[in-house]
C-alpha cells in the first residue's frame, strides 16, 4: 500500500461517488429490512465498497462483468441504474429483471452486468466464456469476474483459472477476500497463506494488494486491464477487505474475534477515502454535495421501488424458454 | 433420383455433416470439448474430424478434461450472441457439470427476465451393452427432462441426427443432444444437404391399429424388430420416435393413443423414475377411460449398468421385454 502514488483527483472522486453510494444503499437496505419495509434475504456489503468501486472505475460500461450473490456493490459501481436495481431487490416488475432473478440474479447488459450467480465459484466458468467470446469478437472488451475468498475452494475456481490461463482469455478476476467464508475464517478452510499463491499455480499473473486502499486497489485493476487489453491474459487481483455485517443481515458476527473486528473498523475504507479527498484540497461542501445527490438517488430508488407493482403470477409462463409455456 | 440406389452415412458422419453445415452457416458456431481439434484425432469417436481443419481452432477448441469450464465457457460465450457446441464425451461426465447446465445455461433466460439467452448445444454420447460398466454408459435424460429451461434431444438414425443437431445449434435455447455410443457406426440412409428435423415434433416412422409403441434413439430400432414379428402374428404396432424427448410432442402421442387405445413407452434408461412415467402418466391423464389396459413400461433394470455381459444382457432393456409387455396389454 504504502510504495502506491496516490492516483489523480478526479479519480478518486470517481471512486468515492461510486463507494459513497455503495455504503448509503447499503445502509438503506438494512433499514428497511430491519424495519420490515422490505422482507428478502440480504447479503450486506458494508466494507467492501472501495474494492468494487475502484475496479469498476478503471473499465468501461460496455465492459462485462460477473458476480455473485454478495452483489449489490459490484452492480452499483458497474452503473446499473438505481431505480432498476432497486425494484428488483424488492421482486417489483419494474425491477431489472421483471422481478425474477431477486438480489441473488441480477442480470443488466446495458451496463455489462452478465450474471449473478448464488452458487460459489460458478461465475467464474462463466466469465471464461464472455471473455473468449471478446477474444474471438476483437472486440477489445475485458471481463471481470467476482467471487469471495471461499470461492477459491471449489473445482469451478481451479477449472476456470486454468482455462482462462491457457488461452489467454481478457479476463479479471476479483477475489474480494473478507477473511470469511460464510462464518468460518479462511485459514481454518484454505490450505494455501493467499489466494494469489493459487493463481500463481495455475500460472496466472497474480497480486495481492490492499483493497480497501482505493489508489493501490485502482492501480491494480488498471494494471490488469491493460494486460488483459494487450492481449497478455487473465489476472488473479486478491483484493484484502472486510464485511462489517456478517453474511447475511441477521448474522451477529460472533465468530469474528472482538480485537479483529475493532481493527477493522480503523481501517474502515470509507472514511479513509474521505479524508484522501479533503487532503487533496476538495472541500467539504463538495464531498457533502455528492453525498446529498447519492441520497436522494436512493431515496428515488427506494420509494420506486415500494411503489412499483408486483409481477403478474402467470410470468412464470414466460422467459422458461424462447415460446410461452401453455398454461 | 428414384432408380438410384440411396446413399448411406454413419451416424457419426451425420453428426460431423450437421456441424460442418452448421459452421459454414453461422460464423458464431464454435466447437469445445476435450480431444475435439484434428490435431488431438477430431474427437475421441472422429465425430468433430476435420472441422478444425476447415475452420481452425479458434472456433474447434481442444480443451483441458474439465467439464464445467467447458460448459462455463459455452454458457458465457451464448450469453453475448455465439452459439457454442460443447462435447461432453460422455454422458456421465455431464454430472461434473450439473451446475453449470442447470443453475446457468437452463435458468439465466428466466431469471434475467428474458434480457439473456444462453443457445448452446451440448453433444454427448451414451448406451450400455458393450462392456463399459457403470460410468462410461448411463442414459441420464430424466434427470435433464425434469428441468425446466433444457431441451432435450435424441436421434435414432443418421438422417435424423443430421437434422436434429442442425436444428439444436440453431435453437435459442439450451439443448442437450445424446448420441448414442453402440450405434454411432451403424447406417441409414443419407439426408438431402438441406435436410432439417424441427425440435418437439415426433415421427410416426410405422403405423399400426393395435397398439402405441412410444420410443426414441435406441429404443426406436428395437421397437421395429418387435413390430416387425408380431406383424406376422397378426398384431399391428404403431411406433413413435419422439426425436425430442424434452419438450415431448404430446399432440402426436395422444393422437396415436386415441387410435390404438393402447401403449407402451420404451427406452434404454432405467425404468424407475424415467421419461416412460412422465409420458405414460400424461397419457392416463388424458385418454385413460379409452385405453384397452394401463401403459406399459419398458427400461433398464433398477442398477448401475453392469460390466460382465451375463449381467448387462439381464440388465438391459430387450426386444423379448417389449414384446412381452405388448403381449400382456393386448392380451
């Protein structure tokens, strides 16, 4: 972290509009949920704003991404549209995907979002598959691919990095490593010290870098996306993070040592960020212009959500396959 | 063209044919699957041999022995417009890829909301009888049946086979074509280039009064041999060739049944919670005050398919079984 140059203003204040929104939806979601505005399964991503957030700066829209269902992150920073997402967290018609994908399947092409999958590791197949399309395409796209550090104890992991590395596929994949897999701690299930050690492996181009430090997380990506544009091949970016909120809202997090979460929370990224930005002479009244604008994009986007109908039952009938199922 | 004897292919060559054709007609076609390109012999059966040759290996890639990175990649590369042929080499191996097939390839249509499609084929071969014992020849086409979102395909002779893959790339949504190992070399007679057999629509390749012999891909051969000699007794079986095992043609099925008021379903798979419940019960559903007797049933026995060939020949679903279940329904 500490041999990173700081990157450019502006984008940090890329990242930090991308992660403020992050943490605000975040923070939102639980509220409701808690409150029992809105009752579904959520998978908080407090703390691991920056990782995607900074990842998600350094590509484009049209770029493809592939995630999991710890999402809501990496969808928000790719640029799908608050309100869309929204509905579709909340299973309204109006939602991404008609409400029949829910928080754990959202699919979004116009912003590259390919595949959410609530099955770990399975993204990552996937992803190989989209980047060699673009392969084939010349059409200078890259891929990038999430998953958590659990995700690298599954075959799909191994098969999938392998083929990626041997054909030299563009794409990025992004272990965001929170310690935990589910509520077990990751040297209680992983043989190896790192995830990038695994990469390293099978071949790959490999980094470990902190995360939640948005210059060294962006320069990372930027590194592997123009490798990946040069046609060089896959990397491996394991990117050190944290969930403040457990795996699943609910989760009280009592397997998480005191001491642990205590550091955690001093190195919460947000904060961190924020104070970058004030040191580089952007004002306070700016940082809070963008965090008024992120409010009320949340507080469109919750209210449409609350307010959109509900499919109708006989959708089931539909998208099964490319003809209407008979009734 | 009538006094001319009839060209005959394999059905391994009908399987190449359809993909060369296929190839030509959609640069979007791409072939993946282990030992696939020419350099590594076109397959382990030859039935990708020469394509890589014709079409480079860009679009005919040998891959690792990993299934789900196989059918990863084809479910990937469908979502953004290819329309990716991947050969499971066998058909047992396709449960290393479960996840992938149905959690991905047959639900990301409807769980997106129709935003994407995922048109991919999976080629894979199968049947018992040869010694293979219980890894290398399972017919698992319940299990991919029961899932929504998956056709499912099965011919029983070459020119069947030549239409229906062509027919399978070029569906939009995710097919699961079977071939079948013990007949790949067997021939019939050649289809015309422009040959092409629609999915979900069954043949009635020989008609009869008495009685509905309902069947696909191996199936079909032994049902011939068994009409054929109760033919002579007087007997009269009507069979149908499914072609589509997922979704059935049922228009075809009842109206068979109607007329013959009898039937049974015959495949090589077990018997026990295979396809013959699903298409037997649909029958008693809809025509069960007109039927002689109960539909009858006819699969392999409830066991992995066995090695030694006494055990396998008990084992296997048999011309002397068909014939004794249609004995015992008409009789």
């Amino acid at each position: 972290m500490s041999n990173t140059q700081m990157a450019d203003k502006d984008v940090l204040l890329d990242i930090f509009t991308r992660a403020d929104l992050i943490m605000q939806s975040d923070r939102r979601f639980r509220k409701m949920i808690g409150a029992g505005q809105l009752q579904i399964v959520y998978y908080p991503v407090r703390g691991q704003e920056v990782v995607s957030a900074a990842m998600m700066a350094a590509i484009n829209q049209d770029d493809y991404l592939v995630t999991i269902y710890r999402g809501l992150h990496d969808q928000l920073a790719k640029g799908i549209p608050s309100k869309d997402l929204w509905a579709e967290f909340a299973g309204k018609v109006t939602g991404t995907c008609k409400g029949k994908g829910g928080p754990m399947h959202i699919t979004h092409p116009e912003t590259g979002v390919m595949v959410t999958t609530g099955i770990v590791g399975s993204g990552i197949p996937i992803a190989n598959g989209l980047g060699l399309a673009s392969q084939l395409e010349k059409d200078n796209k890259v891929t990038v691919c999430c998953f958590g550090d659990g995700a690298s104890n599954i075959g799909a992991f191994h098969e999938g990095l392998n083929m990626a590395q041997i054909w030299k596929l563009p794409v990025i994949f992004l272990c965001q490593n929170n310690h935990y897999g589910e509520h077990t701690h990751m040297r209680d299930t992983t043989g190896s010290k790192t995830i990038a050690q695994r990469g390293e492996g099978l071949g790959m181009r490999s980094v470990r870098v902190n995360g939640n430090d948005a210059s060294e997380m962006y320069a990372a990506a930027k590194e592997a996306v123009d490798h990946a544009r040069a046609g060089n091949g896959p990397t491996l970016i394991e990117a050190m993070t944290f969930r403040f909120h457990g795996h699943l809202l609910g989760d009280t997090s009592h397997y998480i040592p005191k001491e642990e979460m205590e550091q955690a929370r001093e190195d919460d990224p947000m904060p961190i960020l924020r104070q970058q930005l004030l040191d580089l002479q952007v004002s306070e009244a700016d940082i809070a212009a963008i965090e008024a604008k992120n409010t009320a994009t949340i507080d469109e986007a919750a209210q449409f959500a609350l307010d959109s109908d509900y499919p109708p039952g006989d959708e089931y009938r539909i998208d099964v396959l490319d003809v209407e199922i008979a009734a | 063209m009538s006094d001319e004897k009839p060209q005959e292919i394999m059905f391994a060559q009908a399987c190449n044919m359809a993909m060369a054709r296929a190839m030509a007609d959609d640069d979007k076609v791409i072939l993946l699957g282990e030992d696939i390109a020419d350099k590594e012999g076109g397959g382990v059966f030859k039935v990708t041999a020469g394509l890589s040759e014709k079409y480079g290996t860009d679009r005919v890639r040998s891959t690792p022995i990993s299934e789900q990175a196989i059918v990863g990649a084809a479910v990937g590369s469908a979502l953004v417009g290819y329309r990716p042929v991947a050969e499971i080499m066998l058909m047992n191996f396709i449960t290393v890829a479960m996840d992938q097939l149905v959690n991905h390839a047959a639900k990301l249509r409807f769980m997106s909301g129709g935003q994407t499609s995922v048109p991919l084929t999976i080629r894979t071969t199968t049947g018992a009888g040869t010694g293979l014992g219980g890894q290398h020849s399972d017919m698992l086409e319940a299990w991919l049946a029961h899932v929504p979102g998956l056709k499912v395909v099965a011919a029983s002779n070459p020119a069947d086979a030549y239409g229906l893959l062509y027919s399978s790339i070029m569906d939009d949504n995710p097919v699961v074509f079977i071939e079948n190992t013990p007949t790949y070399f067997t021939k019939g007679p050649a289809p015309a280039p422009d040959h092409v057999v629609p999915l979900g629509k069954a043949s009635v390749p020989r008609e009869g009064t008495d009685i509905s012999l309902i069947t696909y891909g191996r199936g079909v051969g032994a049902s011939h041999a068994v009409a054929e000699k109760l033919a002579g007794e007087g007997i009269s079986c009507e069979i149908i060739d499914l072609r589509t095992i997922a979704p059935f043609d049922e228009e075809t099925v009842l109206k068979s049944v109607a007329k013959t008021r009898a039937a049974v379903v015959v495949h090589e798979a077990v018997k026990n919670f295979g396809t013959g419940a699903e298409i037997s019960s649909r029958i008693h559903e809809e025509l069960f005050s007109d039927l002689k007797a109960p539909v009858g049933r006819v699969g392999s026995g409830y066991a992995p398919v066995p090695f030694s060939p006494t055990i396998e020949k008990a084992w296997m679903f048999s011309e002397d079984d068909i014939e004794r279940e249609v004995r015992k329904i008409l009789g």
